[in-house]
C-alpha cells in the first residue's frame, strides 16, 4: 500500500514565472524510508508542505494514507507528524511545557498531553531537563524535542525536512539513532536531505529531484550503478604522475582521470581485484611506492554530481521559493 502518492504536482510562484513544483510525482510504500535529495531550490521544501497541507499546489494531486490532501486536508493533519528545518519550540517554556501545549492543539485532553509528554521525553533522554526552558537546550537537545513534538499524535506517516540541519557531526549522527528507533516501530518516513551519507544510512529508496522534477529513483546501490563500477585509484608523489597514468591507463583499458592536486590518478575497471593486483605488480617493476592504492566504489556524491552537474551543497536550507526566485534575479541560489 502507498502510504504517500503524489502525481503531476505543479506550483509556481510570480505569476507563473517561477516553477518550483514542475509536474513532480512520487510515492512511499507504507512502512518504509524515502530520501529525497536535492540542491536547494530543488522543490523539497515545497514537496512537503503540499503534502502535509501547508500549500495548496496549482495542479496535479496527492495522497496521504489514502485521505485526499487537497480535499481532505483536516483528516490527512490526524495521521501525519511534521518536523521542519528548524525547531518550531517556544523558548520561553520549558521542554515538558511545549510537549503539553502541543498536545493539546492536537486536542488531546490535558491528562492525555501530559502522559503522552512523559513518554516521549523518555523516548528522546530528555527527561532530565523536562523542566529547564527551551533556550537552554542545545541545537541537538531542540532537534530531538521537534521530533518529539511531531510524534504526539502517534503519526502513520512522518514527514522529516532537512531534520539535522544545522547539527555538528556528533548531533547528526545521535539524530540519525533516534530516526532509525522511529522506523523500527513501523512510521513510514519521508526524509528530505542535502546530507548523502544520511540518505545513505537511512533511506530504502532514494528520489533526486532538481528543479521540480524527480529525476532518478531507486536504492543507494541501485543509483550508484547507473555511474559506473569500480575505480581504480592511485595516488603517488607529483613526480610519479606520469608514469602512473600509463599504468592505469594499461590495467583499466579505459580513459584515466588526474586530479594533480590530490596526486590521484584514476580509471574505471571491470576485472576489480585482479586490476589492482596487476597494477601493483607493474608500480613494484618500476621502483614506484604508491602513497595509496585501492578500488573505490561510486558514492552517492558521485551519483549527485553525474545527475545534477553540481556537487551537494550542505549549507543551511533557505525557503526554496526564495531561492527560486534569486536565480531568476541572476543571482547564485545556495
């Protein structure tokens, strides 16, 4: 069963000049994780606030759980939770106090609230500072309780924007942790992301989209194929370059790469370790020590700048609309 459905989604903005949504479709199977990456601007942002209601789209339509959003949209806010790229907490109250009041905008009675504040500040280990207001916490420790306030309702379907935005390494990996918790008990899970590593470690399925449009599906290895196989790799002190490259280019039979200033040479390879054993046996014959030698797999780095043209960009997320309407201006958008 589709958990989420959405087909042909159009929204412009300035009058139709600026398309943020171009005919975008995409579906979740219910009780698993989608990574949907994208540069900013991409139309991730905006794939999710039509999907959970906050923005009416020009055309095409989408479905949540079965429940029409654009007919439906009260039904469709009882089964979903939301947390945005950045923690929407008031930081005046304290952790135990936003969950309560979250709760009941959810219209929980006060006793539901409260019980359901109890658990879920157990779940993201913040019990201890329940009563310390928000201001105090820090960025991660504000991460885990947006997440917490998204799931009062005990959500089917959890829709995540860019959720370790902003997160040190240490952060985003502790976040990582509890999303993973999440999908174990069963929340299908629409992740937005400009981390690959997450939509790597996360995701079953992973949409690219780009200026509206999803323009590749599949798993991580899936898309990762669709760049090629192995490469060998070879990096050598600058005086060796030469002679290396010869080597490669003889081992591989293919078109060798150089970047002079990693000293790394490279070239695709079909025959994998017995390529990189016959070129260390031809560097061992001319006296050269390799500084590293190896076969590297395509990461999804790869598989984003092969599909986009560009490198992922890892800077904080700006309203996509925005961005859109910087490039129009001529202006470079993040």
């Amino acid at each position: 069963m589709k958990a989420v459905s959405a087909e042909n989604l159009v929204k412009t903005y300035d009058n139709g000049r600026v398309r943020a949504l171009d005919g975008l479709s995409l579906d979740v199977e219910e009780g698993t994780v989608l990574g949907v990456l994208g540069p900013n601007g991409a139309g991730k942002t905006t794939t999710v606030r039509v999907l959970t209601t906050l923005l009416k789209p020009d055309s095409g339509s989408a479905h949540v759980a079965g429940i029409n959003v654009l007919k439906e949209p009260d039904e469709v806010r009882k089964v979903i939770g939301l947390s945005g790229q950045y923690a929407a907490v008031d930081e005046t109250l304290t952790g135990w106090d936003n969950l309560v009041m979250f709760g009941r905008l959810y219209h929980l009675s006060n006793k539901q609230s409260q019980v359901r504040a109890t658990e879920l500040l157990e779940q993201f280990s913040l019990t201890a500072r329940a009563k310390t207001p928000i201001r105090t916490y820090s960025g991660g420790m504000r991460r885990r309780l947006d997440l917490a306030a998204s799931l009062i309702v005990k959500p089917k379907v959890l829709f995540l924007d860019e959720p370790t935005t902003g997160l040190d390494p240490r952060g985003r990996q502790d976040m990582w942790g509890v999303i993973a918790e999440l999908v174990k008990g069963g929340v299908t899970l629409l992740l937005t992301t400009q981390y690959l590593e997450e939509a790597d470690h996360l995701a079953d399925e992973i949409a690219v989209i780009d200026h509206g449009k999803v323009i590749a599906r599949g798993t991580s290895d899936s898309l990762k194929k669709q760049v090629g196989g192995e490469k060998l790799e070879i990096i050598v002190e600058n005086q060796h370059i030469n002679a290396v490259k010869e080597i490669v280019a003889k081992v591989s039979g293919n078109a060798v790469a150089v970047d002079e200033s990693l000293r790394s040479i490279s070239a695709p390879v079909t025959t994998g370790s017995k390529a990189l054993i016959e070129a260390a046996k031809l560097l061992d014959d001319q006296g050269i020590h390799p500084l590293d030698i190896g076969l590297k797999r395509p990461s999804l780095d790869d598989v984003f700048l092969s599909l986009t043209g560009h490198v992922a960009e890892v800077e904080s997320a700006k309203d996509e609309a925005t961005d859109a309407g910087k490039r129009k201006r001529g202006r470079k958008s993040e």
